[in-house]
C-alpha cells in the first residue's frame, strides 16, 4: 500500500548500505532475538521428550535472528528502500494522549507518588486535545468541541447502557452531588452539562470565524 | 441432508428471535458505521467494539459481532468506491473498478452490485458453512496434537506466501509473532517467561491489546505522515439499483467470485485475502474486452466483492470446526469467545447447538440487513466520509482507549497499544507487514501447546510429524507452497497480483 515515496532515489546514492531499510530491519530482529534470548538465559531449555520453558523461545531467537543476519547481509548486496522521513510530532503526541488517557482514568501509582482517579470525565477530553494537536491542521476549538461531545456521549453509553464498569468522575468530587443522588443521575447531569458546554462553545465562536467552523472542509486532506 | 435442515431451524428459530434480529441489525449497522471510515479495518473495528458484547449472551454477542465483522467489511468496500482509499486488503481491488464507475456517476449501481453479490455470496457461504460443518467436525475427531501442528505450520506457511512484500520479512514476523505468544507463565511448569517480572505480563500478552495497537494506533501514526488527498466522489450517487443490462453483466462473476471466494475462505492462514485478488484475475482473462477494466467494468466490482465476502464467512468453518483461528478477525472472535466461556473447536457443535447453529444461521440474516441497511442509508456513509481527519482520528483514538481499558479494566493495557502502536509503525517503517505477526502470535500458544503434547506422546522423536500420514501430507503442502513461492517466475507472478 504504502511503500517509500523515496525509493526512486534510492539507485543514486552511495555508501556502503545499500538497502537502509532491510538494514534497519535487520538489526531491529536481531536486537529482539538478543533480548529474547537474554530473558530466557535462566530458564530450563529442557529436551524434546520434556520440553522446558525455554525450548521454543530460545529455537525462535535464533530464528529471527537469522532472519536479521540474512536482512542485514542483503542489505550491503542489494539495493533497495531507503527509510521513510520520520516526524516525531504525530508519535509523541498520539501516545502521549494514551498515556494521559491510561494514568487519568483511575488512581494510577508510579511507585511513591500516585495520580488521583479522575475518570472519564477528564481522562476522554484529554485523549482528544492532546492526541488531536497530533497533526499541524489542529484547531483547539474544534477538538475542545469533540471532546466536550464524544465524552457525554461515551460516558452514557459504556457507563449508563451497557453498564461497564470504566470510572466516570474524580473520586474527590462524588461528594459535590446531593447524597440521595444515583450514581447514574450524576452520570447522566454531567454529561448533560458538557453538552450543554460543547453547545455553548460552538455557537460562542462561531460570530467570529465564520469562516474556519464549517466541519465539512474540502480540502480533502486525510 | 435431512440433518441440515433440522439443524438449520434450529439456527433460524435461534436467530430469529426479536433480541438476536435486534443484535445482529445493531452489529451490522456500528460495524458499518466504524468501516466507512478510511483507515479503519475489520480488525480495528472489532477489537474497538469488543466491549459493547460484554453484557449480553454467549449467543447474541456473537451473533453481533458477527455482524460487526460483515458490516465493517461492506463499510471498507463502500470507502473503497466512493473515496478510493481501501480499508484494508480485500478491498484494494473493488477500489480499482469501483472507483471508476463512481467518477463516471455510476456510483449507486457500484455500490448496488456489490450489495447484492455479497448477498448472494453470503447466502451461498452460509449453506457451505452448514454443509462442511459437521462433516469436518468428525475430522477434527481424527486429529491429534501432531496433525493440529503440522496443520498450523501449513497455515503459517500460507500466511507468508499471501502476505506482500519481502517473503524473508513475512517469515520474520511470523517467528516474532510466535516468540510474542510465548510471553508469560509456562502452562506446564508454571515458570514466567519473558516477563520482566512484571505481574500484569504474568498470563501473557493479550491479544485485544497487540491488535489494537497494531492495527488501531499504528495506522493512525501512519495516516498522519501520509496527508493523501482524499477524493469523495463529487458526482451524484445516481440509481441504486442496476438494470437489466448490470445484471446480465454481473451474475456470471457474482457465481465465479463466490465460488473462488467461498474455495479460498476454507484455507487456513488467510485464504480470503487472495478471494478478490483471485477473482479479478480470472474476470479480466474471462473478459472479451480486458481493457475496459480499471475504467469502470461492472464485472470488476461483482465478482471480487463476492469473493471477499464469500471467504469472509467460510473463514469461520477452520474456526468452528477445528477450533483454529484462519486470520486475525478470527483470532478476535475467539477472544470474545473466551471471554464467555466457550471454547472454540469441535466441540462447540455437540455442546452448544443453538449457539452454533445460530450463528451459522445469524450470518444469512446478517448478510440480508446489510442489504437492506446499506444501500438506503448511503448518503448518510457519503457525508461521514466528509469529516475530516483531523477530528477522526481523535475520536478513534479515544474509543481505543475506552475499548481496551474496559476489557480488563488495567490502566496497563492501555499503556501496551501504546507501546505496541509505536512498534507496528516502526514496523511498517522498516517495511514489514504486520497482520502476519498476528496469526503467528494467534497460533502461537497453540502451536506451543500441540507441539509438546506431540513430542510427550512420540517421547521425544520428532519423526512422529513424518510418521503420521496426515500430518506428513499437511507438512509436505507446506513445504511445497513455501518452495513454490521462493521460485523466481513464480515470485514474479505474485508480485504482479499484489501490485495490480
């Protein structure tokens, strides 16, 4: 599908490796097969009438492995793609919103200190605004309008319908609901209220940039 | 044959109950929804949908995520024809044809074509499914742990002789996926392996959790370095249903495509991918006039969307039958599976009739309200396709992390499609494909398991995979395939289908 948009200028360089991508290929395999074997060192390979623990593990180390040694050999004898440009904008963003996500979503300890539950409620806008400023087309009021949408709508369904048990709220503010409250009621009052928001933000901005709000924008950019 | 319509109404009067008609209309519709949008597979879709069918029964969660898995696959060719972008493999060659005829206005009829030869495709796979089934069942009964290893070193032989690219790569991730498998306590010694002590590695890695990484966070990685246009089609849709002339054009590839679609789906180690590829091949030799494919022939779209979607569904039978997961949709269905307490092989058929008969019979109906969902509810898919990506892949992105955290509920989880989504895109970057990783870590523990078995019951002669009649000939398939696809005119040729 998506091979090196490079490649044509692959024939004309020089150097010794001549496939930089079979090159880092093969390093990458062989430093699995390294890591792979190391973990197991202490492990009982066994024999084939009882195999051990370590027995197929070990044999597919030095598989892929060899399929390293072969990758990288070919790499100095044949020419072939050259690595793709790497941008570390998308990347570090995309999984920094998954982390945000993962330590946000319910008391998480990070061996002493430990991030308080906040649920859902600030764990989903989260994901969206720090993931969404993954690609340089962001616009902040846009994802804040996503976020402020998808969350109630997430929280009602996975909280409300189908019941799952994913943490909604910052367990510090459960006390801030009047106490004949359900846990459902405040569930679905505050996605309420962040819809209401979403609302408000969209009609907010909209006086202004006109111009930039239509969803539906046709440069045709993915 | 009396015993398949017995069986058959059991399966009916199990599916056509007003819940499972609701679950299986709400799974074809959400997976339709998830599918249109460019960049996300059956795959992702399902492992992003897993959760909803948590609270329901073992039956009806299949029965929906069933339907998910069809509704993604019609979503993924509707992308393919209306925006030319494939959602994923089987659908690249609908594109080519599909896409043509929507520029030329013909768009409905595309979309109508590929409605109603998947239907018939469906209802075509649905009976081979009933058929085979309990026959394959018995020879499944026959199968010791040597023929089950011999029979998954086949299919890992034809994952890597149908995976594109580089046959070495392809090797490579199948090995890696294996080592992936063997991540966690030893199930005989009870000895943790390759888990760097930590807990949460203790019963290995999920499979839900590396799939979403692999197929959910590294695509959208890779889509944000590629800003490819994204060509909607502009023209008016035009009617939905095709004429006469359509019909008397398209019915023979619909009978051709199904047959080979349906041939290929049995085949372990994702047969179905090659369906449409297949399919294409031989319409265009079939045709009188070749050229006007890839200008919008309607044979184009017929015969390789029934091929697609008649494999889609005989890939169940190595599932059901044999309790081997052909590909990686299947290897989802059997984590949902797992998840409800059944375990997938042979013995689902005696133990669970209802559950399996009403499945089988759940993906005719299923196959029905696509037909009847989709090609009225088109202009709602043409107008999602419209939003742009920089608010999609957000939303993705979120459902993945609501998806997988409320599968275990572990924080960590959430954490590893991360880790894994970084390791797919670095893959894909060094130019490895990585749905062959994913059967190999599939088959894996599997593999694992049947081999020590085998050897325990050989003491430890590893003849025993040459002794046995049946595991000789599934072992020496293997070889010949791996042979034949290392011969240089042959490789040609194979990279010629993929390249089309």
């Amino acid at each position: 599908m998506s091979t090196s948009d490079e490649s044509p200028g692959a024939a004309g360089r020089h150097g010794l490796v001549r496939a930089p991508q079979n090159f880092a290929g093969g390093l990458l395999l062989i430093a699995l097969a390294a890591l792979a074997l190391w973990l197991t060192r202490d492990l009982d390979q066994g024999s084939l009438r009882a195999m051990g623990p370590a027995m197929l593990p070990d044999w597919l180390a030095y598989g892929v492995g060899l399929c390293g040694l072969v990758l990288l050999a070919s790499a100095f004898l044949k020419d072939g793609d050259a690595l793709e440009r790497w941008s570390l904008r998308g990347p570090v963003l995309v999984i920094g919103a998954i982390l945000a996500f993962a330590i946000t979503i319910r008391p998480f300890a990070f061996g002493g200190p430990s991030v308080p539950g906040l649920g859902l409620v600030v764990a989903g806008p989260l994901a969206i605004i720090i993931g969404g400023f993954a690609t340089p087309e962001a616009r902040l009021r846009d994802l804040v309008i996503l976020a402020l949408s998808l969350t109630p709508f997430c929280m009602v369904l996975f909280g409300d319908l189908l019941n799952l048990p994913i943490p909604v709220f910052p367990q510090a503010l459960a006390g801030l609901f009047p106490a004949d409250w359900s846990q459902k009621a405040v569930l679905r009052a505050t996605a309420a209220v962040m819809v209401l928001v979403a609302i408000a933000v969209f009609f907010a901005g909209r006086g202004r940039t006109t111009r930039t709000v239509d969803v539906a924008d046709h440069t045709g950019r993915i | 044959m009396g015993d398949l319509f017995s069986n058959l109404s059991l399966g009916f009067g199990v599916a056509l109950t007003l819940q499972n008609l609701g679950l299986a209309f709400l799974g074809c519709l959400v997976g339709t929804l998830i599918g249109v949008l460019p960049g996300v597979g059956p795959i992702a879709t399902i492992a992003m949908l897993l959760p909803i069918t948590f609270g329901l029964d073992p039956t009806g969660a299949l029965i929906m995520l069933a339907g998910i898995y069809y509704g993604a696959q019609y979503g993924g060719s509707t992308t393919a024809i209306l925006v030319n972008i494939p959602g994923e493999a089987t659908s690249v060659v609908t594109a080519l044809d599909g896409h043509q005829m929507a520029r030329q206005g013909r768009a409905g009829v595309a979309l109508g074509i590929a409605a109603i030869g998947s239907f018939f495709a469906g209802t075509v796979a649905t009976l081979v499914i009933a058929a085979l089934g309990a026959p394959l069942t018995k020879l499944a009964l026959v199968f010791g742990p040597t023929e089950y290893f011999s029979l998954m070193v086949m299919g890992l032989v034809f994952a890597v002789v149908l995976a594109r690219g580089s046959i070495l790569k392809a090797i490579s991730m199948i090995l890696v996926g294996v080592l992936l498998s063997t991540v966690g306590t030893d199930l005989e010694t009870g000895e943790e392996r390759m888990t760097f002590g930590l807990p949460f590695l203790a019963d290995g890695i999920d499979f839900a959790v590396l799939a979403m990484g692999i197929f959910g966070i590294a695509e959208i990685l890779r889509n944000l370095d590629h800003t490819e246009s994204r060509d909607v089609v502009r023209q008016a849709i035009g009617r939905l249903l095709p004429n006469r002339d359509d019909f008397k054009q398209a019915y023979k590839p619909v009978l051709r495509g199904t047959l080979i679609g349906a041939t290929l789906g049995i085949l372990p180690g994702n047969g179905a991918v090659l369906g449409p590829f297949a399919a294409y091949t031989v319409e265009k030799k079939l045709a009188k006039d070749p050229r006007r494919f890839g200008r919008g022939a309607i044979e184009g779209v017929a015969g390789p969307e029934s091929a697609n979607n008649a494999g889609a569904q005989t890939s169940f039978i190595p599932l059901l039958t044999l309790g081997i997961p052909p590909n990686a949709v299947m290897a989802l269905m059997v984590g949902a599976m797992t998840i409800h307490g059944i375990v997938p092989g042979p013995q689902v058929m005696t133990r669970n009739p209802d559950l399996f008969w009403g499945m089988i019979a759940s993906m005719w109906v299923g196959n029905l309200m696509l037909l009847i969902i989709n090609l009225p509810l088109v202009g709602m898919w043409v107008r999602l396709l419209k939003v742009p990506y920089r608010l999609m892949f957000p939303a993705i992105l979120m459902f993945c992390c609501i998806g997988i955290y409320s599968i275990n509920s572990l924080p960590t989880d959430v954490m590893f499609i991360g880790l894994f989504g970084l390791v797919g895109y670095m893959l894909m970057k060094f130019g490895f494909e990585p749905a062959p990783m994913l059967l190999g870590f599939v088959l894996g523990k599997l593999m694992e398991e049947n081999l020590r078995r085998a050897l325990i019951i050989s003491r430890g002669s590893l003849d025993t995979f040459i002794d046995r009649p049946i595991s000789a000939g599934l072992l020496l398939v293997a070889l010949v395939l791996l042979v034949l696809a290392l011969l240089p005119s042959i490789r040609k040729g194979r990279d010629e289908v993929f390249t089309e």
